[in-house]
C-alpha cells in the first residue's frame, strides 16, 4: 500500500496500514456511491474495509446491513476474520461473502419470507442427473466453443454426453 505500514494501528496489536492521502480520501467519502481503482496490492480491499468500519463506527450502517463481496472463498473468509476482530462482536450475518454466496443467502431468505423450502446446493453428480434428466426425450443441443485452446467445455460437453465442436479463434491485429 501506497502510504506505508506501521505496527498496531488500531490496539489489537495487528499490524495495518497508513493510508495515504487518496485512500484517506475515499474512507471519508460520504457519497452513496465511491469507485476505487487500482492495481493489485494498491490498497483497494484496505479502503474498502476502513470505509465500512468507519461506517460502522458511526452509526451510518448497521453491521448486520453490510456485506464486503470477495472473489474468492478464501478473500471472504480473510475479509470476515479481519472485520470481525476489529469490530469485536459478532454479527447475524457474514461481514464479507463471495457473489454466490450472498445470491444463495438471498434465495434462502426469500424462500423462508415466501413459507417455501430452503434451496440446496446440488453437488456435481447431482446437477448431471437434472441435466439428464431435463434432456431426456430432447435433442441434446450442441455445444460450440470457438476459443477451445484448452478444451476444458468440449471435454465437459463430451462427458455429459453432448455433441460438442471446438477450434481456437487467434485474432492478430497489425497497424
């Protein structure tokens, strides 16, 4: 990060980082909306958590009302431990998640809000029966891949038993 790291910035004994005068700015931002660009290692995830816990300290957002999204299971659950030890408390719902998980939790609630069953999660073999299943009796469609350079989609098509056809698109542009 651009401004610098010291030890134990907020008495956890964690160390953390100083942010500079832009990241300062962007934590302070009271807008609605805030864009933060920014190469990897710039800083991006470290302002968006000091705007949240800043946030959150003032009463602007309820801690069970916001959700830091992540890539990865993984950054979410790093993001989660982070937030959660400097918050000191718990929360009813997870500080930070991946897309899909707060889509599910999403399905999940409006499913209990409707008196309609929880959705589940199908595992691999799972989801290949309901595909054979909605198949059966059909057509299978083809599957087409015009940039199959590692054949990963065709070889998944073959193995559900689907015609599929892949070549590589190479687009050259010369000036």
């Amino acid at each position: 990060m651009p401004g610098g790291v010291i030890e134990d910035v907020d008495g956890t004994g964690a160390v953390g980082a100083v942010p500079d005068e832009d990241q300062r700015a962007a934590i302070a931002h009271d807008g609605r909306f805030l864009r933060v660009l920014g190469a990897p290692g710039s800083g991006r995830t470290t302002v968006a958590v000091e705007l949240l816990l800043a946030r959150i300290a003032t009463g602007r957002v309820a801690a069970d009302r916001a959700v830091l999204l992540a890539p990865t299971r993984r950054g979410a659950g790093t993001l989660r431990d982070e937030l959660t030890a400097r918050l000191r408390g718990a929360t009813r719902q997870p500080l930070a998640r991946t897309v899909q998980s707060l889509a599910f939790g999403l399905l999940r609630e409006g499913a209990a809000v409707d008196g309609a069953p929880a959705p589940r999660l199908l595992s691999g073999p799972e989801q290949e029966a309901v595909v054979a299943e909605l198949l059966a009796g059909h057509d299978p469609p083809a599957v087409l891949d015009p940039f199959a350079g590692g054949g990963s989609i065709p070889l998944e098509a073959q193995r559900l038993g689907l015609p599929a056809y892949g070549f590589h698109f190479c687009l050259l542009v010369f000036t």
